[in-house]
C-alpha cells in the first residue's frame, strides 16, 4: 500500500479543525484505508477500550471487597501478535496500566486472549521445575467460533474469505440458534457475542460455572451443538434419526425453516441451475423420487415461471413430494428436515471449544486483512447487523480527526465505535460484574460462617 | 463357586448377543438360582463374602480382572435394573450421588421437552417415570448426545440412564480396587496365606463348574457294537477324532488315552467292555500281551481300581482347551489345536453345510472355541444348543437326548 509511506511521517495526526474551511476538512481528515502500525498507535492511544476489557477479565477482582482474589487477573495469558508475525505467548499483567502501557508500547497486531492459569504465566518455568505440572489452566470463558469458511458448500454469493450480506444471514442463524439454547438450555447468562472482523462469529460465555467447565464438559457441549459431519467425501452431511427430534433440534428448526425459505432459498439460488439442484437431489436417498423431480424440473425450463419464483416453487415439490409418504423409502423420514439443516444449522469450529488452553481474539482488536474492528453484536438484533457497514480503523481515525479537541476520555464516544463499546457496558459487562460481586461477596461470607462454626466446639 | 456360576452365566449369555431385556431376566434368574439361602440375612453375607473372595481370586492378572470387571459390572447393572420403581429410587438415594429425584411440580413443567427427548429414542414416555434432576456438567456424554432434555442448566435423566451412570461409577471404583487388591495381594497376603487362601485361590478361576460325569447317568451303559455308530452321531469333534485316529493307527498317546477314555467312561461304557474295546485296537499294533502289561492298568486305574483308587472324572472342554498336545498327539480341542484348513475338513466330514462352517471358523477366529463346537452341535443336530457345549459328555447326553426325542417323534 503505497500510500501508507506517506502516512508514516504523519503519526500525529489531529489537525486542529479551526484552522480549516468546511469545503477542505472532508478531504484533509480523510485516512486511506489501511492498516498498519501508526493507525494502530492511535486506535490503541484513543479507541482501544483498555480499562473496560481490565474490568471483564477481573471479574470483580478488583481488591475492593476483602474476598477478591488479588492474583486473578495477574493469571491470565494475553498473546500478542506483532508485525512480522511475530508471537509473544504468555503475556501477564497485574493492573490496568501495564496492560494498557504493553499494548500502546507493542502495537500488536492481534491480541489473543487465553485461560487463567494457576499461577502467573509470567513464572511458569519456575513452577516447572517441581514437576507436578502446577502450571495450569484453572478457569476459561466457554467458546465457540463460527467461520463462514465452513459454509462453502453451500454459499453461492461468495466464496473464500468475501463476506455479503446474503451470506451473513447463515450468521444470523448461527446466533438466533446457539443463543436461545446457551440462556435455555444451559442456563447461561453472561454471553457475548462479536463480529469476528472479516467473516465469522465469536461468542463469549463467561458465567462462573462456565470459566470452570472441564475440557471433557466444554466437548459434550459442543457436541451437543453439532450435526452437520461430513467432508467433501461423504454424499449426505447431516443425519437425523427417522423418529422424533430432541427439543433442542425441535426447536432451533423452526428457526431454520423460516430462514431457509424466507431467505436462502432465493439469496442463494438453491434450485435455480441444474448443477445446484443435483446437489439437492444428491441428498435424497431414492432414485424414483429424484428422477421424478428432476423430470418435472427439466421441463420446468421451458415454461414461464419467473426466475425468483423458481427456487420457492421447486422447494414445495420437493417438500411436497416426500412427506407425501408415498415411497416409504428407508432414510426418507426426515429428509426434508435433513436438507433444511445441511444448508442452514450452525457449524462450530470444535476444537476451538473443547480446550481450556485455547487463544481466541479479543473483542475490539482490528482485523489486518479488512481492517475491520470486532465489535460486539446483539444477538437480540442480530437480524440487523451488517458486517459490510462496521467501522473501519481508516474510518475512525477519521472521525477523530473530525472530533476536534476534546477530553481524551470520550474520544471513542464521539466515534462510531462509541455505539459499541457503550453496548458492551450495558448489555454485557455491567451484568457481569454485578453478579460477579454478588458471588465473591456470597463466598466470602460463607467462609466466615465456615470457619465461624468449625470453632464451635 | 456359586458367585462364579453366576457370572459366567452372564458372560456365556452376552457372548450369545442376548439383548438387554433377556440378560436381566437371565441375571435374575441365575442369581436366585445360585444365590439363595434358607436365612434372608445370609443371602446378604454370601453375595458380600462371595464377591470378595472372587475379588482375591481374579484380581491377579489383567486378563483377569477385565472379566471379572466387565461381569461384576453387568451383574451390578442387571440387578439394579429388574429391581421395582420404588426400590431402584430407594437405592438411589442411599447411593449418595448428587443426583436428586425430580419432584411432580419439576416434571409437569418440563413434561413436553421429556416427551420428545423419549420420542427422539422411539420410546413412549411411561406415566409415571422417576426422572433425575442433574446440573448438566454431571453427565457429558448423555449432554454429548442429546439423550437427555436439559433445561436452564439442568439435565433431567431417566431410570435406565442413571443405571448407566451408577453402573459406570462401580465399575471405576471395583477397577481401582482390584488394582489395589492385586498390590497387597503380590506383596503381602500371598504369602500370608500361602497355607489357606492361596492354593483356593489359585485354583478357583480354573475350575469347571458344571455336572462332573463321573457317575454316568441317564442312558444305558454302551456296548462295543454300538460304538462305532455313536462315535458317528454323537461324540464331539474332539473325541470323534481321537476315536477315528484310533481305529485308524490302533493306537493313542497318552493324553489320546486319558481324554478319550474318561470320556468314554463318562458315556457309560463299563470297565469289562472299555478293557475288550482298547485291547481291540491296540493288540493289533502291539499285540495282546504287551497290552495286558503295559495298557490295561492305566484303564483300571482310571476306572478306580488301581493305586489310591480315585475315580478320575473325565475333562472338561475348559482342560481339554487348554492341554498342550503335541507331536503324534491327538488330544485336545479341535476347535483350538487344529489348522484352519484340517479343521474345516474335518467339520465336511460330519456333513456340515458351508455356511454353519463359515460361521464356526468365526467363532475358532476369535477363540470362542465352545461356542464353535456349540454351532457344530446345532448344525450336525438341526436343533438350538441354548447352554452351550461346556464338557464333551455334555455334548454326548444331550445328542443322544435329540436323537431320542427325534426316535420317539417318528415313531
């Protein structure tokens, strides 16, 4: 990007805006897109939300309350990845200053967050020493990451690393799936979700029972969340047992249904090409039926029917046809319901949430290819979100220069990501930490009472 | 010995393929069979001091205590699940889990997710099924399948999958125990009991447990003349063929001798008569005289007749099996001894169908040596051979008894 050499002398750069005429300010203020490490420094001088990922990631450990646990923090692994990729594992920090002074000194290019350890990352060879393997993760938020990636064989608009907005919708799906089960099923309530900067979703379950979940626990919920299994090789991906559903599937299928056919349908163009519907067919397991279908298909070109219709209408044959229960053929019990989930169910990158020792990008990093910031997304609007209209690091800088002077403390909020990082408080971290306090105060009190009675004699 | 009995009745019954609901009813079956008591209480001590005693027994070697695991296990399982609703509950309870019993006010409000959770395995959901109520992380993998309805981070589980649950938790701890028996047992009690326990011990995990046949029963004792023609329809391949190798070389090895002879005096043949039988064959290679010197003893002192005059029983397939016949031998089991290719030769000459021989060769591959000679029963007989073949008279009384009822049947 050539246009970065020109923007490497200019590390400063707030202009002061009285200086200037209304006609120049809109091409003066204007930043090139980009990314790259002066960008960085400001985003991380003025955006970055430091104090508010300190305050996360204490949970209540803030050493107000005589039951905080001082070393908490201190426990957490942060990884940085710098220019020139570059990997600094195992990054610590006791308060709110080193973090942020790390950060604004190392300009990462990502930040990775990892589990609380049982010590400090930062002495872990000493502990080594002893052999007892005491150096271990000990809490870890509950995660799960879904890559639009994983869907290319079943996008038509994009492929790759390109992201639109009729794609997005499988993310959509994603969210309106998982979500209801995490809260519902689970009983969780302290969940975030966030744009993942180019073209997926993190999400973030942080409630105490969570960060402690064993690997083994983290696996069968993940589990619990699949059923696309397949590769390139096998023919028929999902497999739904003939008799009922369990109520998780029940349910997340009407989610599915009224996405499949009020959007992919027709975004996607499932039935409109002959090689597009084979695909379909290849998922029903009888001949006479799919040689019928596609009969009835082939005519179908000649006639008149109007191209968005074509997809809706040859959905219902499909439909119609086999739960007529005409061929009672083996493995057509829920085939309908089969082609449903294969294009639209959620598929979770496993392994991202069965270990406790994995790093996952933190919320409100950039991301270098798109320069995108990932920012947190309501899962109650999710329908609403447009990754396409999410603010760029070239497009806040901008607004900053725009801003004028002004306290450095709300310098975010005078930018678009002032929406987002006031949402993350609200609908997230408040909560949070509210309950977070709730339990250390609880616990602590307990252990008074404990250690009360057992000097009773 | 009747623990045991028990147990390998469970194990005999799992190696048949017996569905669930069959092995609980055999488990019940064997066990009031085998376990019962006049007093109620020592129905109580017996299972206690039976299982560990076995517990000394099979704790020695790994091969042991798989099995010993796996149908203790089973036993536990089998047991808990043919128990009434109301006990199995009780039970639970006592077993201090953290698995609490759902109350009815819990239950109606999640009835319609149990209902399809019950669905989902093709099962009506019974009226009045206990349910569980466990925080969700208790149970990963019923959560992993989706085999249980979870609600705001409560896993509500049925009967039979809390058996599972608790069955899994005894098989861990009695496998921790064993290991930890095992230990004390090499290091101290071996030795200990090396005048009391142990030689019991060591002699309790090989023993066969079935009817002796030292006393024949049933039939009429054979004569000579019909041998040959019983020899065809109703000795087991093991004996048939040291019979064949005898009328063929008019002679047999020691263990030939020994294998073939108790058995025959386990089918009934008298003293006199196995006396003119071997000196029959055996005159004809070493004549007449050396047989009365050399070979007509060892026949009387089988028979109890000679020295300290034990009436040797004859061998079970489990000794036969494990004999180790070897060059010019003719003894032991052919199901085991035997190569792939004289064995199958050996199963056309008894005119068996090559499907029954292909699924013989099945079992000998994976060493089921009885149940192979089971299927050749069943094949040569035309009938179901429910107990298996565990002892070569065995396989001869309950022939004959086929043939019988078959005599009786044309008649």
């Amino acid at each position: 990007m050539t246009k970065e050499e020109i923007e490497n002398g200019t590390a400063d750069m707030e202009i002061d805006q009285r200086e200037l005429m209304n006609g120049e300010r809109s091409e003066l203020n204007a930043v090139p897109d980009g990314f790259n490490a002066n960008y960085l420094k400001v985003y991380y001088g003025k955006l970055f939300p430091h104090a508010d990922i300190f305050k996360w990631m204490s949970y209540g450990n803030d050493g107000k309350h005589p039951g905080c646990d001082e070393s908490y923090f201190g426990r957490r692994e942060f990884s940085f990845t710098l220019d020139n990729d570059i990997y600094l594992r195992f990054q610590s920090f006791n308060s709110v200053s080193q973090l942020e002074n790390s950060i604004k000194e190392k300009c990462p290019f990502k930040i990775d967050i990892g589990p609380v350890y049982s010590v400090d990352p930062a002495k872990r060879h000493a502990y080594a020493q002893s052999g007892n393997n005491v150096f271990t993760p000990v809490e870890k938020e509950l995660v799960f990451d879904i890559d639009m990636t994983d869907y290319d064989d079943v996008r038509y608009c994009c492929s790759g690393a390109d992201v639109c907005l009729k794609c997005w919708t499988l993310m959509t799906i994603a969210i309106k799936v998982i979500d209801p089960a995490l809260r519902d099923d689970f009983g969780f309530n302290h969940i975030l979700w966030v744009y993942s900067g180019r073209r997926g979703v993190h999400c973030w379950v942080c409630d105490p029972k969570a960060r402690r979940l064993t690997n083994e626990q983290r696996s069968s919920i993940a589990e619990y969340f699949r059923v696309y299994k397949g590769n390139e090789n096998s023919q028929k991906k999902v497999s739904l047992t003939s008799s009922a559903l369990h109520p998780f599937l029940l349910r997340s299928y009407k989610v599915l249904e009224e996405f499949f056919e009020g959007n992919l349908l027709s975004n996607q163009s499932l039935f409109s090409t002959e090689e597009r519907y084979e695909k379909i067919l290849e998922m029903i397991p009888d001949e006479s039926i799919t040689s019928e279908l596609r009969g009835k298909w082939q005519d179908n070109k000649k006639s008149s029917i109007s191209k968005e219709n074509i997809n809706v209408d040859r959905w219902k044959h499909v439909k119609k046809i086999l739960k007529s229960g005409k061929q009672k053929g083996q493995g057509l019990g829920k085939c309908v319901e089969e082609i449903v989930f294969s294009f639209s169910y959620p598929r979770l990158d496993m392994e991202v949430s069965k270990h406790m020792n994995h790093l996952l990008k933190a919320p409100f990093c950039i991301h270098p290819k798109t320069g995108r910031v990932c920012v947190p997304i309501d899962p109650n609007h999710c329908e609403e979100f447009d990754p396409t209209a999410v603010p760029t690091l070239s497009k806040l800088l901008e607004e900053i220069n725009m801003g004028g002077l002004g306290t450095d403390d709300d310098e975010w909020d005078r930018t678009s990501l002032g929406k987002s990082i006031r949402f993350f408080r609200s609908s997230f971290l408040q909560p949070l930490l509210k309950s977070c306090k709730e339990e250390i105060e609880n616990s602590y009190n307990a252990k008074l009472q404990h250690s009360k009675t057992s000097l009773t004699w | 010995m009747d623990r045991l009995r028990v147990l390998k009745g469970i194990a005999d019954g799992l190696s048949r393929g017996k569905k669930s609901e069959e092995m609980k009813n055999l488990a019940d079956h064997l066990w009031k069979a085998n376990m019962r008591h006049l007093d109620a209480s020592e129905v109580v001590n017996k299972d206690i001091i039976s299982h560990f005693v076995l517990r000394l027994v099979y704790c020695r070697t790994e091969d042991l205590r798989k099995w010993f695991l796996s149908m203790e296990t089973n036993l536990f399982r089998y047991r808990l699940l043919f128990e009434k609703a109301e006990v199995q509950r009780a039970l639970m309870a006592e077993f201090d889990l953290p698995y609490r019993a759902a109350s009815n006010a819990e239950l109606e409000s999640v009835k319609e997710g149990l209902k399809q959770v019950a669905q989902s395995f093709g099962q009506p959901l019974a009226a009045d099924a206990i349910f569980y109520k466990v925080p969700f992380e208790e149970v990963p993998e019923l959560v992993a399948g989706r085999r249980v309805f979870i609600h705001k981070g409560y896993a509500y589980i049925a009967m039979n999958q809390v058996v599972s649950l608790v069955s899994t938790q005894f098989r861990s701890h009695l496998s921790k125990a064993l290991i930890l028996t095992n230990r004390k047992w090499t290091s101290t009690i071996r030795e200990q009991e090396k005048d009391r326990l142990t030689p019991i011990v060591e002699a309790l995990c090989s023993s066969y447990l079935g009817p002796d046949y030292s006393q024949p029963r049933e039939f009429a004792e054979i004569s000579i003349k019909d041998i040959d023609q019983i020899a065809k329809s109703s000795f087991p391949l093991c004996m048939r063929h040291l019979f064949e190798k005898l009328r063929e070389d008019h002679h047999l090895k020691h263990g030939g001798r020994m294998q073939l002879g108790l058995f025959l005096k386990g089918v009934g043949l008298k003293l006199e008569d196995a006396l003119a039988f071997w000196k029959a064959e055996f005159s004809q290679r070493v004549g007449s005289e050396r047989f009365d010197k050399e070979y007509a003893y060892s026949i009387r002192h089988n028979y109890g007749r000679e020295g300290k005059r034990t009436d040797y029983t004859p061998y079970s397939c489990q000794k036969i099996i494990t004999s180790a016949p070897g060059v010019g031998d003719h003894h032991g089991c052919p199901y085991r001894h035997f190569s792939e290719e004289n064995l199958r030769a050996a199963l056309g000459k008894m005119g068996i169908s090559n499907r029954a021989v292909e699924d013989v060769m099945d079992k000998v591959r994976n060493r089921h040596y009885q149940l192979a000679c089971t299927l050749t029963f069943e094949a040569v007989h035309g009938t179901s051979c429910d107990a298996g073949i565990n002892h070569p008279n065995q396989y001869f009384s309950d022939s004959q008894k086929v043939l019988q009822s078959k005599n009786q049947s044309t008649v």
